[in-house]
C-alpha cells in the first residue's frame, strides 16, 4: 500500500497492523543537535567573560547606554538565531555598558563586585536547574547547611531558622512580617491586621525599604515612627524610650523595634546592645537591618562595633554585598525557625510530603518564606565560603575600612575639602568647601561617573549635598582612593574658577 507500512504481528496469530505514514514531527527539544558545536561556543563565552573580569581596571567604569545602539525593537523575536550570533552582541551591547560595580574603582553604592568562583557557581546552579522551594533532594540540603554556617557565623541558637531570598528588602519585609505575626497571633493570617492599632521604630536614618515592608504587611507607613538619630548618627535611645512611652498613653502597642547595622548614608551601627535591652523590657520583637553591615561580624576589628546583633529576634542581611557572591543573595536569619513556620506554612495538595522518595524531607523552605519557585542561591555562598573561607571575607572588610580611613584622613587635611560626617565604617561622606557646595558636589559625581575611572554617589547629610564614598569591592586599592582625589580636587577647582568667572 503507497504511503503506509506494516508492522509485524506481534504474537502468533496475530494479524499484521497496517499504519499510514507519518510526517516526522519537527524538532522541539532545546537541546543542541551537536553538543561539540555548542562546547565549543560555551568556552568561548566563558574565556571572554575571565578576560572581562582580569581586565576591569583598564577598562571604563560606566558608559552611557544610549551609547550603545538604537533603542531596542518591540518585535518579538520568533525565527532563531545562532548562538554565536546572540553572544557577540551581548559583547557588542550589554557587556561594554553594566553598572559598573565588578569595577575597583566602583565607590557610589554598597554593592559588592562578585567574583569569578561565584560565576562560576552560577553556572553550575543554572545546569542544575533546582527549585529549591522544597522536596527531597541535595539543592535543598546545601541550602540547608548555609544555614547552619550562617547561624553559627552570627551566635544565633539552634533552632534559628533562615532562608535565602533576592535582598535585604525582601528580608526585612519577612522580618516585619514575623514580628506582626507574633504579636497578632495566627489569626492575622486568616483575618489581616483589621484595625490592630500597632508601632514599629526605627531610626530616621534606616533604610527606605522598612517603610515600604510596613506597607506590604497592611499596617502603613505611618506605623513606623523615624526616631531621631544623635550627632554620631545613631538612633536616639532616649527618643525611643519616649517615643513608645507616648505610643502606650495612646493605646498603640509597640511590637517591632528595628536595629540598624551599617547605615545607608555614612555606614553608621546603632548600639544594638542597648536596642535589645529595651525591646526586652518592652516586649517587642528585636529585628535587626544589616544589609550591608551584618558581615561585619567576619572582621576581628568591626565584629565588635555589632556587640548584640546576636540577640536579635530576626537579622536581614546580604552576601552580595561584603561577601562579594554575585547578585542576588539576600538572607533573613530568624531566632526561632517555629516563628517562620508559624507566618508561611501552609497545606496544599499539590504539597504533600512522603516518607520515602522525592517528596520527602523534613525541611521546606517554602514553608518558611514567600516562595515556592526559589533558584539555587545558596550554592553561589557555599562555593565562595568553601573556596575562599569565612576569613578572606573578613580581611576584605577590614580592608574596605582601612581605604575609607585613608579617604578620611586625607580629605581631613585638605583646605578644599571637608568631611560631612564620621566614618564609622567604610562609607565617607565628604565634599567641596567652598563656593556653592550643593551644585558643585552634584557636579563633581556626575562628571566622575562620565569619565570612568571611578564612580561615588551623591547623598544628603544635615541638608548639605555630599560626595559619598563606599568601599566594598574586594578589588579596591589606594591607588583607586588616590584617583578619587584627583578626580574631586581637580574637577572643584575647574567648577569653582568658572563660578568665578561668571
């Protein structure tokens, strides 16, 4: 018979099966026909991103973008195209024009540089395609064992729960959660916040998203009151103290205190110790914001300055930040794992845990947090901790203070120039003397970030504009301290002669 072909019986005395032809179905797999073809470009790709990364220093901190090409297509892209093809012009048009934090000259935000093992980790984690939102395989054991280095690393009890999430917001948000949890009971969860008359306080100098966490949790920005913060920019404990006292008069229970461990502006450490002594005797729950600071704790000379971190009741902090693992690593730490439990867990079919098989094992992290499709972060900060050890962190924390020392002094001995603030950690907030100040620091920055050679950002201390230095890149040196100088000095005395002039 044309078009068809007959299968042979199966069994004896079975009859032939005659079956038409068949169009072969085209290729739908994502795999490569030829894997060598592939391993070929994928080496390419990886030796071009090493050459990327050993040569930042010679190459511009920052371009403009809209540099870069025209503005890209609305069209979908449907036909395919080669692999080779897409990857130069990700070296023609993504790569030349980042944001620049990988680079040592990067001063602007607290933002760590990543390093070459953590791409590297990166890739593995990408190959392994783990959700790590539960269930019973080793994605989840790993995720695990950060855990108890982490819990370790900061003195929290066994017991202490935690889980990986994007950053520090999303960690504080979990925080403010917990906290309304405990206060509120397991009926917040079924019947919300209804009209809980509830005050949460942090310092006037905490980071913004604590705000926009008391305004994902139903409870509004008004319930967190800004304590004012002393001439060390710390927050004011008396003006806690009365600030709950006034609260109590009204019939507004306190139920969240907020520590803050590395401040945005200056890298300023509120006295932690003191924060859980008060949450202590007022019955609150102790959070801790230590985004960038927390980590400080790996360093013998700044662990000291967070002297009751390890107290706390929860703790927001990121890797990807001093500890250099490439973005996003964000960690909340919580005292009591049950208190986690007690905000997240929940029952569903499609969840249901087994004694045996893929749908075992005791630990979920989609009971303990938001998500239930979570990547593999935690393979990034076991590969950087395992390779390099807790204490080479530690040593680029140090020396990330000792660059923002240096910055200080120098800038101290300057008659053009003048620090805005103190410089507890490795932050300085600094800025041209005279003239106008404000237009001219605003200047200054944007011009550096045009030149590309190093990058700080601009901030306001006491209503004045101010430079603001951060180091955090593990692949900072003086020589990128002194380039800050130079650039600064020289760009104010050209800014001050043409104010002059005109």
């Amino acid at each position: 018979m044309k078009g068809a072909f007959t299968i042979p019986p199966e069994t004896e005395g079975s009859s032939p099966r005659v079956v038409e032809n068949v169009a072969p179905s085209p290729r739908t797999t994502l795999d490569p026909g030829d894997w060598g073809e592939l391993r070929t470009q994928a080496h390419t790709m990886l030796d071009d991103m090493f050459d990327h990364m050993a040569n930042l220093r010679e190459e511009p901190l920052w371009r403009d973008p809209g540099q870069a090409r025209e503005p890209p297509s609305s069209e979908l892209p449907r036909a395919p195209s080669p692999l080779s093809q897409v990857h130069e012009t990700f070296m023609r048009e993504i790569l030349p024009f980042g944001g620049g934090n990988a680079h040592p000259g990067f001063m602007g935000w607290v933002q760590g540089g990543g390093s070459a093992v953590g791409m590297l980790a990166e890739m593995l984690g990408a190959g392994l395609n783990a959700n790590v939102g539960g269930r019973n395989h080793m994605a989840v054991q790993v995720e695990r064992e950060v855990l108890e280095w982490t819990r370790r690393m900061f003195g929290f009890p066994v017991g202490a729960g935690g889980l990986f999430v994007t950053g520090a917001s999303a960690a504080n948000h979990i925080g403010v959660l917990v906290a309304c949890n405990r206060r509120l009971g397991p009926e917040v969860r079924t019947k919300g916040v209804g009209g809980a008359r509830l005050a949460a306080y942090a310092s006037s100098a905490a980071h913004g998203c604590l705000a926009r966490a008391m305004e994902m949790a139903g409870l509004g920005s008004d319930a967190l009151r800004r304590v004012p913060t002393g001439a060390d920019h710390r927050i004011d404990l008396g003006a806690l103290r009365f600030l709950i006292a006034r609260d109590r008069a009204a019939g507004i229970q306190p139920f969240l205190i907020i520590g803050t461990a590395g401040s945005v502006d200056i890298g300023a450490v509120d006295d932690l110790q003191a924060l859980a002594d008060i949450s202590a005797l007022e019955g609150t729950h102790f959070h801790v914001d230590g985004a960038f600071g927390a980590l400080g704790v790996l360093s013998p000379e700044v662990a000291p300055r967070l002297a009751g971190m390890e107290r706390a009741d929860s703790l927001a902090f990121d890797w990807h930040k001093w500890g250099q693992v490439p973005y996003d690593a964000g960690y909340i730490l919580v005292r009591e794992a049950r208190h986690l439990q007690d905000t997240f867990g929940s029952e569903a079919a499609y969840l249901q845990r087994a004694p045996r098989g893929l749908a075992a094992g005791e630990w979920w992290p989609c009971d303990h947090g938001p998500d239930l499709s979570r990547s593999f972060k935690a393979l990034k900060v076991w590969f950087t901790l395992k390779t390099y050890g807790a204490d080479a962190l530690g040593g680029i924390v140090t020396r990330s203070c000792e660059l923002a020392r240096s910055l200080a002094q120098k800038i101290a001995v300057s008659p053009e120039l003048e620090l805005l603030a103190t410089c507890p950690l490795n932050i300085v907030a600094f800025g041209w003397r005279h003239g106008d100040t404000d237009a001219i620091n605003a200047e200054i920055v944007m011009a550096l970030h045009e030149e590309g050679r190093v990058a700080p950002s601009l901030t306001t201390i006491a209503g004045r504009k101010a430079i603001r230095a951060a180091f955090i890149n593990h692949r900072s040196e003086d020589c990128d301290v002194d380039a800050l100088l130079e650039g600064v000095l020289r760009l104010g005395r050209s800014l001050s002669r043409r104010a002059e002039a005109a």
